[in-house]
C-alpha cells in the first residue's frame, strides 16, 4: 500500500466522484479547470432553488401563441 500526502490550502476540500463524472466535467468544462467548473455547476444549481418556476406552464404558452397570432392579425390590416 502506497501512503500519498496531500497539501491544500485551508480553504479547500476534496470530493471524490465516479471516474464518469470527471469524464463528464473534462468534456465539458471547457477552458476552466475542473475546481473552477464544479464550482460554477453547484453555484448555479444552489441559485436554481432559490428561484420560482423557471419554465413556462402549457396555459401561459398557449396564452402568449394566441397573443402573438392577435398581434399578426393586426399588423397585417394595418
């Protein structure tokens, strides 16, 4: 059995994930490092609950189709 040392700073932390996950996070991550992409996935996600519905019900859509072809019709008599 190999004993490794890890030196952070006192602020951060390890998380262990499944080997997909990291998979995941490189596809993805684009030009951030992986700490930086994490991050920004739970920050976004924690803001997410804290908002109201972030998605439009079938009545409010169907509402704004019908305000939209009312709008059409009258700015093709105009």
């Amino acid at each position: 059995m190999v004993r490794r040392t890890l030196i952070l700073d006192e602020d951060a932390l390890i998380l262990v994930v499944d080997k997909d996950v990291v998979k995941q996070v490189d596809e993805n991550r684009g030009e951030l490092t992986r700490t930086e992409f994490v991050n920004f996935l739970i920050h976004s996600q924690l803001k997410e609950g804290n908002r109201s519905q972030n998605y439009v019900d079938k009545e409010e859509f169907h509402r704004f189709v019908q305000e939209v072809k009312e709008l059409l019709r009258n700015f093709g008599s105009t």
